[in-house]
C-alpha cells in the first residue's frame, strides 16, 4: 500500500511567536525503508517550548531547521514496514518523526515502547522527555530535598505539572503559578498543590508569592523566566536553587524584560543552573522507572492537552507560547 | 599609660553610596581589657564592598551595624593589654576593630598572626578575607579547571586580583575586567595577565569579550554585577560557571540595572551560584597555606591602596564604590 507522507516545511523564521505564517504543507510519496530503517505512522507529535531555538533567527544549542525542510519534533508512531532488526509492523516507537504524518526513520534512532509499562498517551506524557526534563531538573540540577518549599511557574504545563507531582511525592510544600482560572482550579483541585498564584489575575507577583511562601522558596522551577522570575528572586531562602529550565515569557517580545533582583540572589550561597535534559541520557531508565512506578500508584497525573490534526501544528505551537494549553501539548496526526 | 579609643560612628543610612556625610567622629578613653579580652592598637582596617550592605536601609545576611555604633570591619592590630590566655602585648592579630583605634576585643574572637609566614601588610592582603573569599570563589564554587578561559570584573581589585593570580597559577588562560588606564597597566604588565579589557575605554564590553575571549568564558568571576555581568552572559561556553561574588556596580544607583541576556545562560548546562566565604571557616588554615605557598615562590602578588588615617575611613569606602582603589583597600589607622 502507498502511503503519502504529509509535511509541515518551515517556511520563514520567526521573530517574535511563531505561528502558522512560519510554515506551509505539502505532500511527498512516502519512502519505502532501506536497510535498517522503518516506515511509520506518527501518532502524537510532542510541541514544546525549545521548538522556538530551533526556528529563529539566532544560532540555539543544537542545529537550527532549514528554512524549507520539515519542522523536528519528537514523536510517537507505529511502525508500517520494517527493515530494522528487532522492529516490526504494528510496533509502537517513539523517534524524531517531525511534523510528518509518514516518515522514514532509522532504527536505531527510535526507540520501542514497553506498552505493559504505560500506555501510548503516558508514553506522551508522563513517561516522555517533558517529564524526564522535570526528574533531572528537580532531583539532580535542583537537589530538591523533603521538607523543601518549591515553587514551580508554568505549573500546568507540560514539565511543570510533573515538577509539581515530583515535589508532592518528594513531601515538599509546592507552590505553583500558572495563568488564568481554568489552569489554576487543575492545580488546586485537581493536583492539589499548596499554594496555587494566577499570574493573570495578580496584580504583585512578589506580593503573592510572599504570601504563599511565607518562609521562603528552596527551590524555584523556571519554566517562564522575565517578570515571574524576578518576583521569585526576591523570595529564595539561603541556599535556594533555581533550576532554568525554560523562558517561554520571553520568547514573543521585541525587547528582553530585564532581570533586577539579582541583589538578592548574592549573599544567599544560591544557586541558578540550566541543563540538557539530553545530558543524562544514560539514566532515562531510571527515571522512566521512577515515573511509571508513581504513575502506577496513582500519584502521578498529566493532562494532555491534545490538538487534532497534523496541518494544526503550527497553531499548536503559537498556543504554546500564548498559553493556551492545559498540560501537556500534543498533535494527534490521526484526527 | 591611658589611651584613648577614636571611633568612627555610623550616622547616617546612605541610599546611594556612602561617603563621609554618613558617619561620624567620637572619641572615649580606651576599656581596660576584663578576663579573657585584649586592648589592641588596630593599624589596618579593610575596606570592603560588603560594608554597603551593613549600613544601607534593606537588610542583608548579617545584622546591620546600628545608627551611633562603631562602623564595623575587619582589621589587623597590635595588642597592648590582654587578659587573654595565649596572647602578649606585643603580639599581632587580626579580629573585629571596627573603624576605632584602641577597641577592647574578646580573645576568643580574636586569632593571633603567624609572622613566619608573611608580614601583617601579607595578612592584610593575600592571606586576608578577600583573598580566601578568591581562593573559595574559583576553586569551589567555580569549579576552575587547568586550561579554562577565566574572565574576572573587578580584576584590579582586592578579591579580583588574587582570583586573577589563581587563575594563572592553575594554568588557566586568563581576561580581566577594570576600569582606567593605571589599573590596566597593572593587570596587563605586573600580572601579566592573558588580556585585559578596560570597560571605561571600551564602547561595547560584550564584543571586547568576544575578541579577548574567541572560544567563549569558562568561569566568570564577578565582582561588579550590572552590565558586565550582562556582556559576560553572552559569551558563557558549554558548561560555564558564573561565581556570583559582588555586584558593586550596583551600589550606587537608585534604580538597579535590568539583566537581558538570560536567554544565552539557558541551554548552556550554566551555573551562576553566589557564596559566603564564612562558610569555608574550617578550611581556611588549607587555603591559607596554599596562599602562602605561592606567595613565598614569588606568584602571588597583591598591590595595597593604603588610605593614610582613621579619620579617612568614610572617604576610603567612598573610593570603594567610585573604582578609585588599585589593589586591596585598606586604612592605615597609625599614619
């Protein structure tokens, strides 16, 4: 059977959100395996944050998408047709599928899923690289310790929801901060966080999370940089951590908002560091054990936030940085 | 025979930078030491950028010095009475004087100097507080490693200058960071460091950066804050450690400068960590030897700016905040 293999190309480098004026569609045949590759029909399509290094105008810290060539993205897909050892028609693999509905992957660059450890959807979510970025960032950058208070921003989302339920798990006080109400009754009602701060409806962050923290911030999460993360800097108790995972506040403004409270960050043996997730490759299945054994337990939730249809990516990824996703966010391809 | 004890008082909380009309002269007779305490004759007393924050309006890390107490520093004195075990008039120590010529100081808070080992001008200098504060600095918090590219702000003084002579010692490729032609000169020509970059003669630091530092910053060592640390930032390789050691800078504006290049910080595994050299207390006698060592074989030099008078003191921390000092600053109370 032929298979005709849908593409998102990028088509012009955003300056400020990329969205789908960044992008166009086409169509190819799609290419049967040579030896040791497979050809697959990719399911969910993972839209994050670091997508918007790999598309502007600046140099990030892996190779930027050519302008004309299909958008990456890290994905789950089954397998059609095989020539790759140990991978067969019906197998469900995640792999670097990009924003395509038929691609021809290598091998031995996807990786075969343990369906009786999770489902594909935790294999999208709570068994996937948001939540691995969450593990390493909280236990390893962070050194999140019991007892601590951790305030995690872009709490809905997809990494924050899962640094939220590790701080929870970790018998930590959790603060989390998200925008608008419908994302914070999750956090509260649903997650159960301590503390929940809408940024949107706040108008002192510093104030609030004062409040919130009234001893202060052991760990601070940062999934959004600029203001939030300035309010926080004015919180950390002696020897804080602030574990600089992401910067999605920043990512659609002209101008960089600029960071003032560093004064408070001297003097208090704290300690700012950002990390590859990538990095810690080696210990994937440690953590993939740890989060399965929790998710099993039930003490481990992940809203996806499921956009349908792959020609919808490129409005999945503007929603991502006008934050418009609860959880996770993921293309279906096969809505 | 009766001495009398000349103070200098703090009189005022400076918004801005401190100067004169922010303390104020008194004088008393001299204490006589009770059990256990000494009556010391202080020569000198260091000038440090950490005195801004005992005496401002927000509180630091440690008690703030009360309106009409002595201003308190760190200086080396002779003793002159002791009712203390283990001390003789005579003998040498360095302790708490505060800005006052003949204070009365607890023995136990007291620590006698080894002159074996360097002279007291040594104890003032490269075995003193801010060459420990270095020593820490860059070899723990900064994690130097031979073959590093280190870039220091601050580099001509008293803490900038040693953390610089480390970094020659431990085979480091070495850029530093200070203001005029005077302290230049000394930098380029006495310590012969790699490069050096003069910010008031430079219109763009980030590209001075650039050119002096080609393959990128390994450990920035930052004793200025503000837009340095800001042109700093975007030349941070893989990796990189920023030791967070003072923001003087910072010290005299009314509105602090706001950091923009955070988004080069991100995705680099960067580390940006402040520290309290108190905090290394047991391990002192460790760097001090590994100072003396290097002082002895003639690699380790430190340039004095002595201040002549106890009465010159306020102008002294003055000088401190307006970069007028080459070398470790410090008043010269018997002059």
């Amino acid at each position: 059977m032929a298979h005709t293999n849908h593409r998102i190309l990028l088509a012009a480098r955003p300056a400020g959100i990329p969205g789908p004026e960044h992008f166009q569609a086409d169509a190819e045949p799609a290419r049967p395996p040579g030896p040791g590759e497979v050809l697959v029909a990719t399911r969910y399509i993972s839209i994050d944050p670091a997508m918007r290094s790999w598309i502007g105008a600046a140099p990030g810290y892996v190779r930027q998408v050519g302008i004309g060539e299909p958008m990456r993205a890290g994905g789950i897909a089954q397998v059609l047709e095989s020539r790759a050892s140990g991978l067969q028609p019906g197998d469900w693999v995640q792999g670097r599928t990009g924003w395509q509905s038929h691609p021809t992957l290598r091998g031995d660059q996807t990786q075969a899923l343990d369906l009786s450890v999770g489902s594909i959807e935790d294999w999208a979510g709570p068994l996937g690289t948001s939540a691995l970025t969450a593990y390493f960032g909280l236990r390893d950058v962070g050194s999140l310790r019991p007892g601590d208070t951790l305030l995690v921003s872009g709490a809905a989302g997809g990494v924050g929801q899962i640094a939220a339920q590790i701080g929870q798990i970790e018998a930590c006080r959790v603060v989390g901060i998200a925008g608008g109400t419908d994302k914070c009754r999750y956090l509260s009602d649903t997650l159960k966080l301590d503390a929940v701060i809408d940024y949107k409806a706040e108008p002192d962050i510093a104030a609030a999370i004062r409040r919130a923290c009234p001893e202060g911030v052991d760990v601070y999460f940062d999934n959004v940089g600029g203001p939030t993360l300035d309010a926080a800097l004015l919180a950390l108790r002696m020897g804080a951590r602030i574990v600089s995972c992401g910067r999605i506040s920043q990512a659609g403004t002209a101008e960089p908002y600029g960071i003032r409270n560093l004064s408070a960050f001297s003097g208090k043996r704290a300690r700012m560091q950002s990390f590859l997730v990538f990095d810690y490759h080696d210990r994937y299945q440690e953590a993939r054990a740890w989060l399965a054994y929790h998710l099993r337990a039930g003490r481990l939730r992940q809203r996806l936030h499921v956009v349908k249809g792959l020609d919808r990516a490129p409005d999945a990824l503007a929603m991502l940085f006008t934050g418009g996703n609860t959880g996770k966010l993921v293309v279906d391809a096969w809505a």
